[in-house]
C-alpha cells in the first residue's frame, strides 16, 4: 500500500480526472509552496549545524558536476531519438537535467519514515543540481541559436539565484545551520511538526495539476512520454554511482538517484519561459509534471530505493 502522504496525490487525480469542482485556491497553494520550500531548508540546516566543514567540498562539487553534464549528455537522445527541435531540446534538458522540489520532498519523507541514515546536506543538492542544469541546458540553445535569442534585462544566473525556491531553501538552510533544532525551537517545531500535512495538501494540488495535464495526451505525442517514463530510471544511475563514490549514507544515496530522475515543473520552466521563447513549455510540463512526476512519487523511489540496496548490499 503506498505512503499515506502519496495517497493525497492520487486523491488528487481521481478528483481531477472526474472533473471534481475541487480545488486548492492559488493563495493556499502559494503558501502551501513557501512552508514547504522553507521547512525543507530549515531541516536541512538544522541536520548541518555544526557539521559544517571541508569534508563536503567532494560532495559538493561531485553534485555541481552532475547538475552541469546530465542536460548536455540527453541533447543527443532529446535531438536524435525524441525527434525534438533545438529550442525544445534545450528546454527539455533543462528541465530534466534540474530537479523536482515535490519529489525531493517525498524523498525526504519516505526516506524519514523508514529511519534510513539521511546527511542534512541532501537539501543542498535541490540547488546544487537546479541552476547548472538550467544554465547548461540555455547554454545549449545560445549557443546553437545566439541570434534568436532576445536580450534580457535581469542575466540568466541572477534569474536564477533570486527564483524564490532557491531563496527559501538557501535561507531556510542558512538559518537552520546558525541556530540548529534547539535554538530557534519555537518556529522550528512548529514548522517540521506540520511537514507531512503540508505535503499532504500540496500533493493534492499537485494530482489536480497532473490529471489536468494529462489532458493532453495526444497520440503525437508517444515519444515524449516514451522519454518522461524510460529516463527516470536511467537518470537515477548517475546519482546512485556519485553517491556511493562519494560514500553518502544510504538515505542520502535514494535522495540524490531520486533528485537526477526527477524533473523541474517550477523553477525550470520559468527561466526556459523567458530565455527560450521558441520552446514549447507546455509540452516539457505535460512530460515533466503530467507524467515523470507521478512515476516517481508512485513507483520510482521505491525504485532507487531497491537500485541502492542491490548495488551497496
């Protein structure tokens, strides 16, 4: 029987694929989105304070190393197999080379609740992956297209770093590494107390969206969702070989192979909106939220989970 947190999401897309008249108000989802990005940054910090040191230098930059070659190395099955143009390639290789914030959280959750050993760093690998592969992936069209891109006013990088789910995490990290779980108890009992019921009620946003995304299915399409459902699995790999390179603890093995499966559907299609206007974002959120994300929720970590104990058993 799938977690209790997963059955909000199915939930969510039974009620969506019956075109129920329930819905989450978007100030309630737009919270719903702070509380989670902060409360998973501030449990992250919290996990780092005092164990902050140059011992993660590898980690990190073994990270960074993925976040930049994961687009690169899916433009040739994007372009080549998928069948996708130059704009959608790069879009594609954004979104897939960045991560998903919900299935992060899920992670988190599942991993929690089987008590598997988790380093609190794992919530920097969300930023750590996000902005090189975002950037890798417009790097991509640039580079192959420098002409048809219009100037904009805010550079790509500073777009990125000011996303307000980058913001929320760093500083939820920040501020849970500086006063740790007993400092600053009175927010951060209050806010890790309610995770669960927060991701619960996202969650069920998130199967409205999906079932709502889904919509579009079209027959065309086949490739597409021939990507979203093969390349989660295969995308999980690289994440697992790093992390046992690296030695992280078991938990935080399942989390990275889970985050290099995933796929961005917020911070991703807003910096491809506005630096690819070719590209077709509503065709990378059909295959990103309307068909990886659910694959992963459901069926894909148990998936890394299974990946992990076989190649470090």
């Amino acid at each position: 029987m799938p977690d209790i947190i997963v059955m909000f999401f199915l939930l969510g897309v039974v009620a969506g694929a019956l075109k129920s008249d329930l819905t989450i108000p978007k100030a309630a989802y737009d919270i719903l989105s702070l509380l989670l990005m902060l409360t998973i940054g501030l449990k992250g910090g919290m996990a780092l304070h005092g164990n902050l040191g140059w011992h993660l230098l590898p980690e990190v930059l073994g990270v960074i190393a993925l976040g930049f070659s994961l687009p690169l190395l899916m433009i040739p099955i994007l372009r080549h197999l998928v069948g996708l143009n130059i704009a959608d390639s790069a879009s594609f290789a954004a979104h897939y080379g960045s991560v998903s914030a919900g299935t992060f959280a899920v992670a988190l959750a599942w991993v929690e609740a089987r008590g598997l050993p988790l380093g609190g760093q794992v919530t920097l690998y969300l930023v750590l992956l996000e902005l090189p592969a975002i950037l890798a992936g417009l790097w991509y069209f640039r580079s192959r297209q420098a002409a048809s891109v219009h100037s904009a006013s805010v550079p790509l990088w500073q777009e990125t770093l000011t996303n307000r789910s980058v913001v929320l995490l760093v500083g939820g990290v920040v501020v849970g590494a500086l006063y740790g779980p007993e400092n600053g108890n009175g927010v951060t009992n209050t806010l890790t107390g309610a995770f669960s019921a927060v991701l619960s009620l996202f969650l069920l946003e998130m199967g409205l969206v999906a079932a709502e995304t889904l919509r579009g299915l079209r027959l065309k399409h086949w490739r597409v969702i021939a990507f979203a459902l093969v390349m989660p699995p295969i995308l999980a790999v690289p994440g697992l070989l790093t992390g046992l390179a690296l030695g992280l603890e078991h938990g935080s093995v399942v989390i990275l192979a889970t985050l290099t499966a995933s796929a961005s559907y917020i911070a991703a299609p807003v910096a491809v909106r506005h630096a690819i206007p070719d590209a077709d974002i509503g065709l990378a959120m059909l295959a990103s939220l309307g068909v990886t994300f659910p694959f992963n929720v459901l069926l894909g970590i148990g998936l890394y989970h299974g990946y992990v104990s076989m190649m470090s058993g």
